[in-house]
C-alpha cells in the first residue's frame, strides 16, 4: 500500500514539475516584456529595430528587384511606379532599400557575433587565469586598439580585398579587443564570488568555471554591449560602403547607394535621403534599444 502511494505521488509530481516550469518560462518572457515596455526610450528603439527586421523578412517575398533597370525613369522622384523614386541609372529605390536591409541586417549581427565569441572567450582567459596569459592577451589586444577602428577597417580591407566577407572579418576583428576588455573586468570581479570558489571546492575545471560559472552570470552586460555593438557595425558597413570597400556593386549596400546618389544630389537628393535615413534609424533604434535596457536594468539592481 506504502509503494502504490509513493508511485501514486511521483506520477502526480511530474505534471506538476512542468509546470512550474512552463510557468517560470512565462514569468522570465513577461519579466523581459515588462522591461521593455516600463521604457518608452527601449520601447522606441525596439519599434525600429522590428521594423526593419520585419522589412528584411519581407525582401523574400515581396515582388521587388534591386539589380532591374528602367532608361525611361532615371533619377526620378516618388511616384505610382516608384515609390521611392529610381537611381541614375533607373533602379527601383524602395527595391534596393528593402534588400539592402536584408544584407546589412545579415553582414551586422554576423560580425558581433563572431567578436563576441573570440573576445569573450581571450576575455574569460586573461580575467580568470591571470598572469602571464593575461599580460599577453591584453598587450596585443592594447596593440589592435592603437588603431583608429576606421583605419583598423581600410587596412584591412585594403589588404584582404573588398567582399562581404571581408567586411565581416574587418568588423569582427575591430570588435574583439572592446569585447576581451569588457569580459575581462567582469571575470575578475566574478572570479571573487563564492559560488565560483565553490565551483573550485567541487573540482570543476577552468573551462567549466569560465563557460558555466563566469559567463552567464555576465550576461546583462554583455547583452547590452552587443547591441550597441550591432549599430556600430551597421554605420561602419555604411561607411565602408561610402568609402567603395563595403559589399561590391551591384549589391544594394545602403552606404553604397547614398554614394552613387551624391553625384546627383541637385537632380536627385531622393537617392541619397532615403539610404541615409535607413542606416540613421537602425542605429538609433538599436542605440535607444541598448540605452533603455541599460536604464532599466541598473534601476533594479
């Protein structure tokens, strides 16, 4: 009778047991709503970042061809055709805007993402294991900073060729030493906790303490960080694409558009505003993004 009703109790706890944590899931989404929402500056900033995600998504289905000519309707302005109006040599703008978001929404996160990876990872190491290791890692990244992070970009470019992988392997590598930096002063403060130096106690490896134990607990942080970092790299994809060393024609790179349409900006400014207001509203929305995040966060610690 004892064993029936123990078995009886365990059956009955796994129902339970899923949903607390189906529960603990919809508070931890609702938390992460409420943050949001409780700031109009993140909540703004999210509106244009969703916009033009929502824009990149529809690149795949919209009717709508950046690379296709018209020699009737050269630089012209909005109209029913055009909505946006057309380039010197009569592509469609709204075309070229909207495919372009799905490149530089692409090329962006891409590049932060790998720096994230290599940063945070020469980060854990030099804050945790300290040293000589350490000192080595901070003095070569100490060395990659010296540079301006646009002149960073143009030698590198300069010397591995234009492409938009080689856009991304400019970025990452521009990125990386902000991020070890970053990392390594929250490793060396985490390091001192106690749940680490029980970590320590139970045996667990260095690996298992910098990527279980240190890392995400660093999250926040982090997290914000790559935001910002996102909207760094969309103005320095912009910029490379101003400069002739972004993603080569015929690509719909917004920076490379809003050079082409500067030659003729007194017969058609259209061509340069609309590429400039892309690449100023996705970096603002991701910066008021990251801002109100930050804002919030710091509130209720």
């Amino acid at each position: 009778m004892l064993e029936e009703q123990a078995v009886t109790a365990d059956v009955m706890a796994i129902p339970e047991t899923g949903e607390r944590l189906e529960k603990s899931l919809g508070a931890r989404i609702g938390r992460s709503i409420r943050l949001v929402t409780s700031s109009w500056i993140a909540t703004v900033g999210l509106s244009l970042v969703v916009f033009w995600i929502l824009i990149a998504i529809g690149s795949y289905v919209l009717p709508l061809n950046p690379y296709a000519q018209d020699v009737t309707a050269v630089n012209t302005g909005p109209s029913w055709a055009y909505p946006l109006g057309t380039d010197d040599i009569g592509r469609c703008l709204l075309a070229r805007i909207v495919h372009g978001s799905r490149l530089i929404l692409t090329l962006a996160p891409l590049s932060v993402v790998l720096s994230l990876l290599l940063g945070a990872t020469l980060g854990l190491l030099g804050g945790y294991v300290g040293g000589i290791v350490d000192e080595i890692v901070m003095r070569v990244l100490d060395a990659i900073m010296a540079f301006p992070q646009i002149l960073l970009y143009l030698l590198i470019i300069a010397a591995i060729g234009a492409s938009a992988t080689n856009v991304v392997v400019a970025i990452t590598l521009g990125g990386i030493p902000g991020v070890a930096r970053l990392v390594r002063s929250l490793a060396l403060d985490i390091k001192t906790r106690d749940y680490v130096a029980a970590a320590k106690t139970r045996g667990e490896s260095p690996f298992y303490i910098m990527f279980v134990e240190i890392l995400p607990n660093a999250r926040g942080p982090i997290i914000i960080d790559a935001m910002l970092r996102v909207g760094y790299a969309v103005f320095a994809i912009g910029t490379l694409g101003f400069l002739g060393l972004g993603v080569p024609p015929p690509s719909p790179d917004w920076g490379s558009m809003v050079a082409r349409g500067q030659r003729y900006i007194f017969v058609n400014s259209w061509a340069v505003l609309w590429p400039a207001l892309a690449i100023s509203s996705l970096v603002v929305g991701l910066n008021l993004f990251a801002d109100g995040l930050r804002e919030e966060t710091m509130r209720y610690q």
